[in-house]
C-alpha cells in the first residue's frame, strides 16, 4: 500500500488547525487507496480524467465530495454534472455555459472556480485577470455557482517566485469587483499542490489539491 497514513494525518491536521480544505489528489490512484483515507474520515477527493471519475464515483461511497480539477472538455459535463461537487478548473467562458446548461437540464446548481493563469508557463490554463473583467455576460448564468478561483503556479524551487504569483491569485480573490458579476462574494481560493502547500496557505489559501505526498509518485494511468 503506497498510501502515506503519516503523512496524511500531519498534513490533515496541519490545515484543519488552518482553516484550509484538503482536496486528496487521487487521479491514477486505485480505488483501494482512495478507500484507505476516505476510512481515516477523508471526504474530498480530486480526480483530473472523466472517465476514472466516473467509474471511481460509482465504486466508491456516495458522500464522497468529488472535486473535478484536471482541464475539463465540454463535450464531457453532461457525465459528471449529476454528482460533481466543484469544478477547479473552469478555464473558458464556453466551458462555464456548458456547464450552466448541463444544470440546468438536471435543475441543478453547480460549483466552479474560474482558473486564473498565474505562471509564466504556456501549457498551463485560465483566464487572465483582464480576460475576467470582459465576461460581462457571466450575469446570465444561472445554474453555475461560481464560488472562488483556481489556479496553479510555476514548477519551480523558486520560492519567491511561486509567492509572487500565489499574491496576483490572493488580490483577485480579495477584489471581487473584479469579475462583473454584481454581489459576488468569492469563499474559495484553490491554490498549492505537494510541492508548493505551504507557500500556498502562507499566500492566503483556503483549499489546497495534494496528490503525491498522499499517495505516493504517480506512474501510469489505471486503465
Ligand atoms: C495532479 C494535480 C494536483 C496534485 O499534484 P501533486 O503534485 O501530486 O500534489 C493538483 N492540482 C492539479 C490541477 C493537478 O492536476
């Protein structure tokens, strides 16, 4: 069992005292790892692929908060819009009327966090902050809960700069006028995996997404 138990319930109630969510990263993880911590009283887990998601949601106990975190297609919302908790990464203003419609069709209300682009790599997805003042249309949404943003820093071991780009992420979440939406109130900031947590919550975070220093390395996909 590669399942770190220790390091889980350090990290646990390290951001329990905090204040901060733990979203266990479980993508390429067998069910049977999910299930030990989900035993040790863990409820949110994050997966990245639709289809992994939807066999483990179907295995696995139904008060399972599961959390969508990977780059979502929209030809895909429909499949996990019944039982999805929170979409992290909500990346395009496409992929967010697809999942209004898709709620509205179950008349439903799902959770997203729009992804902000906070590092100076290219593969990595969102919106800039300037692309967020432009969704003026964001008021007719009606079945999408936007509840905060997501993002993700370099992968680096410069400290400084994974701070720095956490802070542009904690001013947004801290200026809600910033995205059109008249009354928004954002409550979730998700930012910090294995590697950068503890800059993340130092930063301002209250939800982070750790995988590895869980479960251990991921290696291949579980097909
Ligand atoms: C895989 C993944 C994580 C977890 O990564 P670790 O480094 O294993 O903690 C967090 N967030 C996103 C968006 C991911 O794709």
């Amino acid at each position: 069992m590669a399942v770190n138990i220790e390091a889980y319930k350090k990290i646990k109630s390290d951001l329990d005292a905090a204040g901060v969510t733990l979203v266990a990263v479980s993508k390429f993880k067998p069910i049977e790892d999910i299930r030990v911590l989900y035993d040790l009283g863990q409820r949110d887990f994050g997966e990245n692929f639709v289809q992994e998601l939807i066999l483990k949601q179907e295995a696995l106990p139904k008060d399972i908060r599961w959390h969508f975190i990977g780059h979502l297609q929209s030809n895909k919302v429909k499949y996990i819009a019944p039982f999805i908790h929170l979409i992290h990464g909500v990346d395009s203003y496409k992929l967010l009327k697809e999942i209004d419609k898709q709620a509205a069709k179950i008349q439903t209300n799902i959770g997203c966090l729009l992804q902000i682009y906070i590092a100076s790599e290219e593969t990595k997805f969102g919106f800039s902050p300037a692309e967020l003042q432009e969704l003026k249309e964001i008021v007719q949404l009606k079945n999408v809960d936007i509840r905060g943003y997501m993002g993700m820093a370099s992968f680096t071991e410069d400290g400084q700069k994974i701070k720095a780009e956490f802070s542009i992420l904690k001013n947004l979440f801290d200026q809600p006028e910033h995205l059109p939406l008249p009354g928004f109130k954002p409550s979730l900031l998700s930012m910090g995996m294995s590697g950068d947590y503890e800059i993340a919550v130092k930063s301002g975070s209250n939800m982070v997404r750790i995988g590895s220093l869980l479960f251990g390395q991921r290696d291949k996909q579980i097909s």
